[in-house]
C-alpha cells in the first residue's frame, strides 16, 4: 500500500508541474499574445475569420482548459479524494499510463494545431490519446468512489458530473477540431465554428470547470450541505447544461430562432445550482475559503449575467452579433473565474499566499472585458485591452514561476 501510496503521489505531481507549464505557455504567452493580436488590429471583427486566429484560440483554450484545468484536476483528485473518501485509490499502477496519455494528447493537440490549423491527423491522434486519458482516468475515480467509506455530500454529487463532463468535453473538442481543420474554405470555417465552438465552450466552462472548482473547494473544508439540496443542484446543472448545448445546435441546425429563445433559461438554471452550492457553503461569511475564490465565484456570476445581457448589448450596439462581446463573456469565464479558482485551489493545497497575484489577474480582467467591449465602440479601447493582457499575462507567469521554484526546493 506504501508504495501504491508513493505512485500516485509520484505520478500527481508530474501532472501538476505539467499543468503548470500548460498555464504558462497557454494563459501568460499565448493568451497574451491573443490580446495583443487584437489590440493591434483594433477590434476582433478585423482578424477574426482566418484558420491562423482561429486556430490560436482554439489551441489556447484548449491548452487552459485541459492542459491547466485538467491535469491540476487530475492532481487534485488523485491526492484529494482518497483522503476525503477515506479509502485506497484502485489501479494505482494505472496513474502513469493514464498521465503519460494525458500530457502527451494534450501537447499534442493543443501544439499541432498551433504550427498547422489544417493538419487534422496528428491532432485527431493527440485527441484520441486524452480521451483515453481522460476515460481511464474517469473509471478509476468512478471505482474509487464505489468503495468510498466516508460519505461527503458535495463530493459525493459532483464527481460524477465533472468526470460525465470532461469525458464529453473532450470528445466534442475533438469533434469542433476536425471541423475547424477540415474546412475548405473561410466560408466553411466560419459556418464550422458557428455550430461547434459555442457548445463546446459551454460544456468546457459552465460543465467541466465549474463542476471541477465546485468539487474541489468542497474538499477544502467546512460543514457540509444537506444532501437532499446538492444533489438537486447537480441534477439542475446537468440538466441546464445539457439543455444548453442541446438548444443551441437544435437553433443552428434547424435556423429556428425560437430555441435560440430559450438559452437564457439554461443559464438561469445554471445560475440558479451554482447558488444552491455557494449558499450551502456560505462563501462570504467567516467560514475559511481559499483567497481568490470567492473573487472567482464573482467573475463566473459577472460571466452569467453577461450571457442574460447578450441580447438587450447587442440592440443597444446595432449589430446583429458582436465578436468583442461574446470574448468578453469567455474572458470572464476562462480567467476571472477559471484561472483565479485554480490559483486560489492551488494556494490553499500548498499552503502559499498570492496577494499581489491574485489583485493585478482581477484588476487585468477587468480592465481586459472594459476595453474588449469598448473596441465595439471607439477604436480608443484597444490601448486598455493591450496593457490588461500585459497585466493578466505578467501574473500569470509570475505565478507559475513561483510555484515552480517552491517545487524545485522541495524536490531538492
């Protein structure tokens, strides 16, 4: 048991140094390099329907949701969740394949489509590969889960749903990158993107990522929720997100935009279980929470409430569809809330403090959805939403720098 005990330490922290260097590479330079892409340009109505930007957001977010989110996830889970199950985690001699595939689809996936936006082979391969990954890994939970001792409620609701996520987020990543790589033509590309990369965002971010942070807060501490009352939040959750990518591909296939309609009632939905779990755990009281969480759990509910406001922005503007708009919502999504929980979760496990982190990554965010919508109005607002990438793309880095020299002194 000793040495099963040390593999899967040994292999989880292999998964959390890699997905450190996914953050570094993919939140502080590529995300980074995104904005200033757009600054330059002056709006993202100007650069956005070519195969090369479409590709770099596409291997950008998927190196942050994947690449950071999940193996930090995978990390987490593995460390965390024997001991608040109170039992041996099963298949230990599975940690390295299962980590080994995982790093490797990812890389592969996320590089691939970076140096070729057309070259769909190897990134099918490298797709293929985490999804394996990503199966193993969702069993072996799953069977971990089965022979639990201990009962925690929260947990106990959620791991199954981010597990049913992520498996799912990953074959619909699959799916949008061989629709994306096999275009022929812009025309193509953008009708591709139209139908897939919505609902991949909602399950990547409003499934895998808030099913996740959910789950692994919970595990921080604290009294638990009445279980009757989580597991009607994570059936409300699956149900409003399944409704929602469900209704948005019926309005895009169809042409109906009577389905379109009915999205703003999975958000609520959504809204309505991600309160259900806030409440249980009070947040905003004395109850100790990790720094930064309760800042993240803002961001998301400012990312919802953008969504709500998605159509009465765009009768204001004019416009039928505003590219700014919906990256804005995204920003607030993938780093006000994303990025700040991971950091914020990271902290409370190893026991470190990222004040001024955490203070330049929310001002950054800010300042970057300011200026995203602003470019919408005055070309002006490109020179805010310049300085926040530098902002966001400096914490970041300066974040996973310091972490990574804690590791190399503790491993020393």
């Amino acid at each position: 048991m000793a040495d099963a005990a040390l593999t899967v330490e040994r292999w989880a922290r292999r998964l959390r140094a890699a997905s450190l260097g996914f953050a570094l590479i993919a939140a502080a330079f590529g995300g980074t390099a995104l904005t200033l892409r757009i600054g330059a340009a002056g709006s993202m109505l100007a650069i956005t329907d070519s195969f090369e930007f479409i590709a770099q957001i596409n291997a950008t977010a998927h190196a942050v949701v994947f690449g950071w989110l999940g193996l930090w996830a995978m990390a987490a889970a593995w460390r965390t969740l024997p001991r608040t199950w109170a039992v041996d985690l099963p298949g230990a001699g599975w940690c390295a394949p299962i980590a080994l595939l995982a790093i490797g689809g990812i890389g592969l996936r996320s590089v691939v489509q970076l140096v070729d936006p057309r070259g769909v082979g190897l990134a099918a391969l490298g797709s293929a590969l985490e999804t394996v990954a990503l199966l193993l890994f969702a069993l072996q939970i799953l069977a971990l889960r089965a022979r639990r001792t201990r009962r925690v409620a929260a947990v106990d609701a959620l791991a199954p749903l981010a597990l049913a996520f992520t498996v799912a987020a990953a074959i619909a990543d699959a799916w949008h990158a061989w629709r994306i790589g096999t275009a022929v033509d812009l025309v193509g590309l953008v009708a591709a993107v139209k139908v897939s990369q919505p609902p991949l965002r909602d399950l990547q971010l409003h499934g895998m990522a808030l099913s996740w942070v959910l789950m692994l807060a919970w595990t921080t501490g604290g009294a638990q929720p009445n279980r009757r009352a989580v597991v009607i939040a994570a059936w409300l959750l699956a149900l409003a997100v399944v409704g929602e990518v469900g209704l948005y591909l019926a309005y895009r296939v169809s042409g109906d935009h009577v389905w379109a309609m009915a999205l703003p009632l999975a958000w609520l939905l959504i809204g309505g279980a991600f309160l259900i779990f806030v409440a249980r755990r009070r947040w905003w009281s004395a109850t100790p929470v990790p720094p930064g969480l309760r800042a993240a759990f803002a961001w998301f509910a400012i990312a919802l409430a953008l969504r709500l406001l998605f159509r009465p922005y765009h009768v204001a503007l004019g416009a039928p569809f505003s590219h700014a708009y919906f990256a804005a919502l995204g920003q607030a999504a993938a780093v006000g809330f994303v990025a700040q929980a991971l950091i914020a979760l990271d902290d409370a496990a190893t026991g470190r403090r990222s004040p001024a982190v955490l203070i330049a990554l929310n001002l950054g965010c800010a300042l970057h959805i300011a200026g995203m919508i602003g470019t919408d109005w005055h070309p002006a607002w490109k020179t805010p939403l310049i300085v926040a990438g530098l902002i966001e793309g400096a914490a970041i880095a300066a974040w996973v720098v310091a972490r990574a020299a804690v590791r190399r002194r503790s491993a020393g």
